[in-house]
C-alpha cells in the first residue's frame, strides 16, 4: 500500500476505492491517504476541531456507505468525489449549524473526545497559528453577537451549553451564530487562505 | 501506516476498516445468495393429472402423476397456472429427491408446488425426483432440466 505523500500514491489512490469493494485494507489505505487534507479543510473553513472531526467521520463513513457509486477511474475523480462529498456536508453544517451524522450513527461510532494531541495536529497541519493575524481581521468582519459565540466556542472551547447560558439562549441558537459566523468570515478571507486541495 | 496520526483519527480509521470489512462480507453473502439462486432449479410438481405446460392446460380424465422440472422466474406463469387449474385436485404426495446419491424426501405441498432440488450442488449427473401416486410411481430425471 503507497503512503500519503509517498510517491505514486496520488496515482494509486482511485484503486484503494474500487479495491475496498473486496478488501477492507484498501479502505483503511483510501481513508490514511485522504484523511489529512480532509481534516484540514474543515478545520480551516471551521476553525473548530471538533466540529472539524465530525465532519470528517461523517466524510468517510458517507464514502463508505456510497463507494459502490463511485464510478471515477483516476484519482483525480476520487478525490473530487470524496470533497464533493466533505462540501456538502461542510454547507449543510453552515446551514443548518450542527453536523449531521446520520452515516455515522449507522457506523456505530462513537463521538470521541479530542486530547491535545488530537487538536495540536489539526492546528498543525491546518497551519492555523500562522493565520492568526488574518483570522482576527476576519473575526472582526462578522456580527458582534456571531464573534462572541466564536471567540466563547472555538477560542475558548467551551460547550455549548454553557455559552448559551450566559447569552440567555438556546444551544441551537449559539451554534447557528457560530457556524453563520465562520460562513462570514470564511467569505472574508476567500482565497487568502490556501484551499486543503493545495495543502 | 497510521502512526503519523492523532489518537481520535488513527481510532477513526479501524472503525472504518472494521465497517467497510463487515459491509464486504455482507455484500458477499447477498451476491453468493442473489448467484445461487440464478443456478437454483424448481421441480413444478403437478399430481392428479397430466398438465402440459406448453399448453398450460390438463387433462382431468387422465389420472397420471406428473414431475416436470422448470426454472423458476422472477414471475412464474408455470405456477400461477398449475395453482390455479389443479389446486383441488392435490394428493400432497411426498417426492423423494436423489442428487449425488443422497436421497431425501421433501413435501411436495399441492400441486403447483417449487420444490427446490438443486441449490448447492454441482453435480446432477443421475439426479432423480420420484413420486408414488394412486400406486403409479414416476421416475423424473432431474439432469436434464430446463
């Protein structure tokens, strides 16, 4: 099996999904061969880690689910595919301001709580202390009430729950400020921040 | 190959390999099921009368035993037209079934009745089915079957 990176493995990548149909390691190769930039485009389109795993899981566990649909030959079209796929659910998320997990909850998955480690990756790899300026000015672009719900969720990580008590609301309602506000401030920044299919 | 990712997504990926493993072998079960059914043969058993599937019609005055081999199909018009003519006349005889030398004997049900006598075998060469009616025993050669 190719490696993420590793030479060839772009190449290889649209047999790790058409193989998985008979050989459960060449999912587990696809899911090692996509999951970084994956992860990285919902953390930088995000800026929340647990949201950002979420949608990820569900990413894959839909691609699970439908891969005997795919009907792509190179691995250009599977990863166009798999992102077809993460920007759906990554709309649907801004839309409504939670993550489905309907393929995951069929998955039988459980939601794992992140660590440090788990955080310090995705922030690595999304580059996000680097765009620490650029971020700020974005925040800076979005509604007062949507800012705080960020800074409260994603600065400070605190459940949602808890936010919504202190702004005398609902958890439904600090969610859709949140992900409205990462919409904004995603249009803000545009393409000053590099796309994870350039990553 | 997952050692370079954090503990939730290196979690994530056995999950998903346990998932798609099992959902493998389920689509294998369902396309080993769907394909044997393709090689599956019917017996169309019809007693108490000569039935002529060609015509689709029976003779009532003649009292002879029947075995006839048929494939069965999604819509069997065969077995929608034995019901229909020879339900009343049903003998619910038993049918001994040999393949590969093994004999079993499976109730035949009325007239009209799917026995399945093929399923899981290859080889048919010498396969019978026999059935004792009114004390006339017809002997079917199941090799030969459509």
């Amino acid at each position: 099996m190719a490696m993420p990176g590793s030479p060839g493995s772009a190449a290889e990548g649209a047999t790790f999904l058409v193989h998985s149909l008979s050989d459960a390691d060449a999912f587990a190769a696809f899911y090692t061969l996509y999951v970084g930039r994956v992860s990285v485009y919902f953390v930088r389109r995000i800026f929340d880690p647990e949201v950002a795993v979420d949608l990820t899981a569900e990413t894959f566990a839909l691609a699970l689910e439908r891969r005997r649909q795919f009907r792509g030959r190179s691995a250009e079209e599977e990863q166009g595919w798999l992102f077809a796929i993460a920007r759906s659910l990554l709309h649907g998320y801004w839309r409504k301001g939670r993550v489905e997990q309907t393929a995951v909850v069929r998955l039988g998955r459980e939601r794992p709580s992140l660590g440090t480690e788990d955080i310090e990756y995705l922030h690595r790899q999304a580059g996000l202390d680097g765009l620490r300026g650029r971020l700020a000015e974005a925040l800076g672009a979005v509604r007062p009430d949507q800012a705080a719900a960020i800074r409260a969720r994603v600065l400070e990580e605190r459940e949602y729950a808890e936010i919504a008590a202190e702004f005398r609301t609902t958890p439904d309602v600090i969610r859709a400020r949140v992900s409205r506000g990462l919409k904004t401030m995603q249009r803000y920044l545009g393409d000053r921040i590099p796309d994870a299919l350039d990553a | 190959m997952s050692r370079d990712l954090p503990p939730a997504l290196d979690e994530l990926r056995d999950q998903l390999r346990s998932a798609a493993a099992r959902d493998n072998e389920v689509e294998r079960r369902v396309a080993h099921r769907v394909l044997g059914m393709r090689r599956r043969q019917w017996l169309l058993v019809a007693l108490g009368g000569r039935w002529s599937r060609s015509a689709g019609s029976r003779s009532r005055s003649a009292r002879s035993t029947a075995v006839r081999p048929a494939r069965r199909r999604a819509v069997p018009p065969e077995r929608s037209e034995a019901d229909r003519r020879l339900r009343h006349v049903a003998h619910r005889r038993p049918v001994r079934v040999t393949i590969a030398g093994v004999t079993r004997t499976v109730a035949a049900g009325g007239p009209g009745t799917f026995i399945d006598v093929r399923e899981g075998v290859a080889d048919m060469e010498g396969a019978s089915a026999t059935t004792t009616v009114g004390g006339q025993t017809t002997r079917r050669s199941l090799g030969s079957a459509p």
